[in-house]
C-alpha cells in the first residue's frame, strides 16, 4: 500500500505517479493525515524509476484542494503550541513537494483555495481547467500567512498581484491566474486531463538527469546570492555529460530516431 491513508491516493501508471487529494465530501479540504500522507507517497515515487512524472489532483472535479480542513483547527490549531506542530507537518508536506527530484504538475479543477495555492505553487509547473477558482481566504479567517509561503508566491506572481491576492481574499478565474503568471496554462475542462497526459508524456520521454539537473538549479536561483551552490550546479551538469543518457542521445539524434532514456 503505497498510501498511509484512504483520504490520499497513489497511483503509478506508465510513467506518471497520480497522488490524489481524496476527501470530496470537504471539496478536498486537506486533514492532518493528508499531510503526513505526502512525503510517505513522493517517497515511494522517488524509488520507482518507471515514474518520470508526479501529478497532484484532486479527487472528482469539484475541487483541487480547497484548502486546509478548517474543522481540525479547534483541535489541531488552537494553542500556539499546536499551531506550530500543525504547521511543521503542513510545511514539511509541500517542502517534501519542491524537493521532489521528479517533476511535479498540478493538475486543477474547480476550487483550488488557501493551503491549496500553496500545494499547486509547491510544484514545477499549474495546468487548469478555465473554470477553476482560485484564492487565499486568509484575510477573512484571521490567518496569518507564513513568511514561507508570501515569498513562494511574490515569487511567482510578483509583489503587486501577491498584495491583490491577500489584500482583496477574492476568488480569481484561471484567465486571471494565467495573466498573473499563477498557473502555466488554462485549458477546456473536458481537455484537462488529456492535456496533462500529453505533458506527462512529453516529460516523461525526455533525459531524467537533464530534467534533474534544470530543476536542481533553479531551486539554487531561490537563494540569496552569496548562498548559491555554483558547484553542485555544475555536478549537476557534469553529471549529465557523463551519463548513457548523453551517449544515447547523440547517436540517437545521428541515427535520425526517438532516443530512449534510462535516467542514468
């Protein structure tokens, strides 16, 4: 059983690793167990080399994940000492997301609202269908945001929208979230999921150790200047040019066919 609990789902297919938010009765709000689900299934994942892309969905198309189970909050977030503890595992799951060696794709229909920003900004890349919702409530329930989780997004959408977002607590369209750079691309409902599928395998056909290496560095380029790791960047592209991969690559491309990629 690769999942810990029901209310999460892990599946492997072909070259994709579906990890499914399964609590459709709260439009997938995410529970504490949900969180401690995350890093047990991206670890399994990271084990099975048939898997070359991670897609993160919600279970039905009602929701993404609508945030986090606020019905827990009496229990679980109502010291500062259980706030904090709270918070180490919900931070700890989306870390685990980021730092996932594979590439990650969202996958989001309907709402996608608070902590699920925060799952969907946590992966490489946001495809959604255009009648998906977006937002951060937090404004309207008193929350603050950690500083971990504004950076993530000023990052990606700039200071302006990243204020709009909280300022305003106001659910956005996908042709809004799109315009603000929040997700990489707004496709029909009834498209979504073969258009993710053609990505998956767009990825999936492609060299692991290229895609690790570019995902490698662009995590370094989140860091301060002075704390930028230049030589493991360059391990990482070293790594690539000593591969088979790079081998099979160059005679595939004179040979005039499809390469195929081991990942080593």
């Amino acid at each position: 059983m690769i999942s810990p609990t029901e209310r999460m789902i892990a599946e492997v297919e072909g070259a994709i690793g579906w990890m499914v938010f399964n609590n459709p009765a709260r439009r997938n709000a995410v529970s504490i167990d949900m969180w401690q689900a995350v890093p047990a299934i991206l670890d399994h994942f990271e084990r099975d080399p048939a898997v070359r892309v991670v897609v993160l969905r919600g279970a039905g198309d009602k929701a993404f994940v609508s945030g986090a189970d606020i019905s827990e909050f009496e229990h679980n977030r109502a010291t500062p000492e259980a706030i904090a503890k709270y918070d180490e595992i919900g931070v700890g799951a989306m870390s685990r997301i980021e730092a996932s060696s594979k590439p990650t794709i969202a996958m989001i229909q309907g709402y996608c609202m608070g902590g699920g920003v925060g799952v969907a900004l946590s992966c490489d890349l946001r495809i959604a269908a255009e009648d998906a919702r977006f937002g951060i409530p937090a404004a309207r329930l008193g929350l603050g945001y950690r500083w971990g989780g504004v950076k993530k997004l000023v990052d990606l959408v700039g200071p302006a929208f990243a204020k709009e977002i909280f300022y305003t607590a106001r659910q956005f369209t996908a042709a809004e979230a799109q315009g603000m750079g929040l997700i990489n691309r707004a496709v029909p409902r009834a498209e979504i999921e073969g258009f993710v599928r053609s990505y998956c395998a767009m990825i999936g056909d492609n060299a692991p150790l290229t895609l690790a290496a570019v995902k490698g560095v662009v995590a370094e380029f989140g860091k301060p200047g002075a704390e930028i790791d230049k030589a493991r960047c360059e391990e990482l592209v070293k790594r690539c040019f000593g591969s088979a991969d790079y081998i099979e690559g160059r005679r595939a491309f004179m040979e005039k066919r499809k390469p195929v990629f081991t990942g080593r």
